[in-house]
C-alpha cells in the first residue's frame, strides 16, 4: 500500500511538471492583493548575533523581503533555543493541539504524531498549483522519495527536507596547523588518531583548556541513527572505522535485520572509546558540556566529527577569533584501508501545516519555500543576516548539489571552463553564484594542492561567501574526491507501529548505557546487560517488524 500511495504522489508530481502552465509558474511567485498573516513557531541558534541592530525574528532582512514582495507577513508566535528547547515546545504544541500555522520540525516522529491525530493539512493540491517548477524539479529528481516521505494515508502533509548526500556523510575534522606545530601527519586510522589525540593531549597547544577530540554535549547523540543524521560532535566516523554502525537496522550475511548497536564491533568500540577518556583524550565534559560548538569556535580542540558543512558554515567564529587556525576535513580508514560511513536518509525534516489553515495561508507557505530555493544565493549577497533567520526555512537541494558544485568550482579555478559555463542549471540553485566568486573567495589556489585556510581571502564583506566556499572546498572535499568504499544504509529510515510502542523507553535507555560506558560509570559488561534488556523490553518485536517489512520489499 505505501508502493501504491508513493506510486500516485510521483504520478501526480510528474503530471504536474509536464503540464505546469505559464500561469502556474506566475502563482508560485505572486504576490497577494492583500497582507497575507502566517503565524510560526521558530527554532534561534543562542550564539547568533548576526541580526543587525534593532531587527527581530519577525521584523528582519527575510521578513521584510517577504512582506515587500509577496505582502507576505511572518508573525512568530514562539521560539526555543535549537536543540532539545525547541522539541520539547513542539512536542508540547502537539500534545495540545495548538500548533502554528506552520512550523520546521526535525524528527520524523512529530510528523508522524501530528499527521496520526488528523492535525496536518493536505497539500496535494497546493503544492501542485503553487510549487515552483524549480522545486518541482528537484523533488523529481529523488524519484518518488521526497513524495514518499511527507505521504501519510494517500495525502501530501508536509514539505519534505530534500538534503544533499553529504550532509550524512560524518568525517573528522582536524585542526590541521596543531598537527603541523607538531610535526604530526594527518591521522588516517583509530591508532593514528589514538596517538595525534596523546600527543595534543600532552603538548597542550591551547593551554589547560586543550580537548584531544570532542565529543557530544549533554543531551545530544553519540551518533547517528536510523531516525537523526546530518550533526557534528557524535563519534560516528570512529565507529565506522571499527565496522560498528550503531543506530542503524543493519543486514548480516543472511540478510536478517540487526541493530547495528547490539554488535559486537560497537562493543569493541565503545571499550575503546571508554579508554580513550580514561587517559584524557575525549572532552571531560563529554555529554554535559552545554555548547560544544563554542569549543570548536574558540579552537581549543584538536578533533571533532562532523559533517561537510561543519566547516565553514559550522565554524565561522573560529575564523574571526584566529588568523592562522586551519581547519581540514579527512576520511578515518579501517586497518584494510577501507572507508566506511553511514548514508542518510532523504531528509530529516519537515513542514508542518496546521489542518485549519486557509487555503491562502497554505499557498503563501508553499511561495515562501519557492523564493528562498530561488533566491538563497541572492540572499548570501545582500544580508549578512544568517539564512537561519528566514522563516520556516526547510532546505531544498539536489542530492549531489556539494560534489557536482566541488567539480565545477575546481574546473573554474583550473581554468578549464569559465563562471558563465555554469549560469544555467536550475537543480543546483547556488551553482551560478559560487562560480562566479570562486577565483575571488580562493586566490591562493595552487592546481594539485589542497587548500588551506591562507588560500582562502576572508574579511567581513567576504565571510558569507568564504564560509560557504570553506564548506564547498575543503568540508565536503573528502566525499567529493575520496572513494566511498562502504556507504552502509540502514533497511529503514522511518518508524512503524512497533517501533512507535517501543522505541521512546529503548532509545532512552540505549542513550543512558552508551554515555555510562564511555564516561567509565559502567564498565564493558553493562553492554551485555544492555543487549538483553533491549531484545527483553521490544527490541526482539522492533526487528521483526523490520524483518518483515524488508522481505515484503523484495
């Protein structure tokens, strides 16, 4: 049945784009007779200062080009901090029935809460008359997944994330020039990283506040799951490293459903990752620390594992508070020399409509996703306002959109084509732009070496465009020129009624045990109690399920 209902969203969308008349095209960028209110709820980054002087969440750069424009008005009734803040509001606003007019949730499981208790409104027509052929297109290019995700009995309740590919793809970021002030090569395996994490460790380059390799802050993963992806301070690319994939529904080679936590790879990996903090190399606030970004910001740490964004985009104070600090982003190998990561999802957020919505409202939110796929790149230029600030923004972009961009910058900076080669490619929004900058963001590119942070000219007019070519160009390079020997996917990314009975206790306590074990509140054999207690308490019913979801696909 969900074949069926994703088979008739795809047709729909895929009749849609053949048959988009001009006057379609018009309306997805109208602009309305009258002021049209949407009211939102709004996720703010604490550390964020970018708003200039007297702008507020709804009354800013985004805001007032919405109303100016469109006769769009934001209203934003709430806000919480990013992070558990904010979910724990959405949860609450669910729980009441009193969600916004629309709000970016970014786990699946508020989608699903919402759309089960009737509060979602269908979008199906909507999104038909008013979507952009842009974002049309790039919903078509998942080949019916993005229709997939956001369908729940036969209807379109959401707007779908549609993320790049990178953005799961968990790496280690290095502070390159720690490594060189010690003489140390670029650490490619667990006992190399073992040995950089000892000698920062003992060197103490930032003083008593150097951490070896940070890890998670309080109430964050330890790493990706089937569920959450694409954030920066789990230990995933160390697990990788060692065949664990915890957090993923895995086959064996019987193509029978595990989960990937219960392994006994995790089990080697997680003793080993207890030692590590044992002798000092892991963050001693590990899973208490209130923001680990402010470490990575200050550079007081050596290692962290993120995605290719982290850098750059992630990391931009880093940059104003150090003139010489080189971050670099690099694959972590297995002993064989194999490279190992988890690959996630389609996306791990949505747009959440309220079911009692105008259609007007329902239309003026679809507008407001079209203008920022057309006008992110525009918006980088004109504000410095962090694109964070735009309401109800919910990213959209071609699954390759960081490799197929690498490429295409590199071959600019070569001299093998010009910027104007690239003006013309509608799935890649941000394409044109960053060629056109590339040669003047990087003037210290050398063909055949990998940049550095000297190559890169940043000043305060050039940051928007230097932290979006930083994370281009040496973020995501490992993904963009490194074979992928290994990408692991989880058999599935979404719940089902068994694992909605059972996997609030069991995630909770799959969180508790991790931390204990590496903190060295419990040794190694709280695991193994571990294992049983999850099979005991429905984790032997949850991989049943899986089971029989998995055989009835193939």
């Amino acid at each position: 049945m969900k074949k069926l209902l994703s088979l008739l969203l795809t047709v729909s969308l895929l009749l849609s784009l053949c048959g988009a008349a001009i006057a379609d095209e018009d309306l997805a960028f109208q602009k309305f007779d009258h002021v049209v209110e949407v009211h939102i709820g709004m996720a703010v980054e604490p550390t964020d200062v970018t708003l200039e002087e007297g702008d507020t969440v709804d009354n800013n750069y985004y805001t007032r080009y919405l109303l100016d424009n469109y006769n769009i008005k934001v209203v934003v009734d709430w806000t919480a901090a990013t992070g558990d803040d904010f979910n724990q509001k959405v949860a609450l606003t669910i729980a009441s029935d009193s969600l916004p007019d629309a709000v970016v949730v970014s786990d699946r499981t508020y989608f699903t809460a919402a759309a089960e208790d009737d509060m979602l409104y269908d979008l199906t027509e909507v999104f038909d008359r008013y979507a952009s052929d842009q974002v049309k297109a790039i919903h078509a290019t998942t080949n019916g997944k993005a229709a997939e995700l956001v369908s729940y009995g036969g209807k379109m309740l959401a707007l779908p994330n549609i993320s790049v590919a990178a953005d799961g793809v968990l790496v280690m970021m290095m502070q390159q020039n720690w490594l060189d002030e010690l003489g140390l090569a670029v650490p490619t395996t667990v006992q190399e990283l073992h040995d950089a994490a000892v000698a920062i460790r003992d060197a103490k380059p930032a003083g008593e506040r150097t951490i070896p390799i940070l890890g998670a802050q309080k109430d964050s993963r330890v790493y990706a799951d089937f569920l959450h992806s694409n954030f920066s301070f789990g230990f995933d690319a160390i697990f990788a490293a060692m065949n664990a994939y915890p957090g993923y529904f895995v086959l064996d080679g019987e193509n029978k459903v595990q989960y990937g936590t219960l392994s006994a790879e995790t089990r080697a990996a997680l003793e080993m990752l207890a030692q590590w903090y044992a002798e000092g190399l892991i963050d001693p606030e590990f899973a208490t620390r209130d923001y680990s970004q402010d470490v990575v910001n200050a550079n007081e740490c050596g290692f962290f594992c993120g995605p290719w964004w982290a850098l750059g985009y992630g990391n931009g104070d880093s940059f104003k508070n150090s003139e010489t600090v080189d971050w670099q982003a690099y694959p972590l190998f297995t002993d064989d020399g194999v490279w190992n990561a988890k690959m996630k999802t389609l996306g791990t957020s949505y747009t959440l409509v309220n079911c009692n919505v105008s259609e007007e409202v329902a239309a003026a939110i679809v507008i407001i996703n079209n203008v920022l796929v057309a006008n992110e790149a525009v918006f980088q230029n004109e504000t410095a306002e962090d694109i964070e600030w735009y309401p109800l923004r919910n990213v959209l972009a071609a699954m390759d959109e960081c490799e197929y961009t690498y490429r295409a910058e590199i071959s600019v900076l070569n001299g093998e084509t010009e910027p104007d080669a690239w003006q013309n490619e509608p799935n890649y929004k941000l394409l044109a732009a960053d060629t056109q900058v590339v040669r003047s963001i990087v003037p210290g590119y050398k063909q055949g070496e990998i940049l550095h942070r000297a190559d890169f000219l940043y000043t305060s007019d050039t940051e928007s465009n230097f932290q979006r070519q930083y994370a281009l160009l040496i973020g995501d390079r490992p993904y963009a020129t490194v074979e992928l020997n290994n990408p692991v996917y989880s058999v599935t990314y979404t719940t089902n009624e068994t694992i909605d009975r059972y996997w609030a206790n069991l995630e909770a306590l799959e969180g508790s045990v991790i931390r204990s074990i590496i903190t060295g509140k419990s040794d190694i054999s709280a695991f193994d109690a571990f294992v049983e207690q999850w099979m005991a308490e429905g984790g032997e019913k949850i991989l049943q399920s899986v089971q029989e979801e998995y055989d009835a696909a193939q």
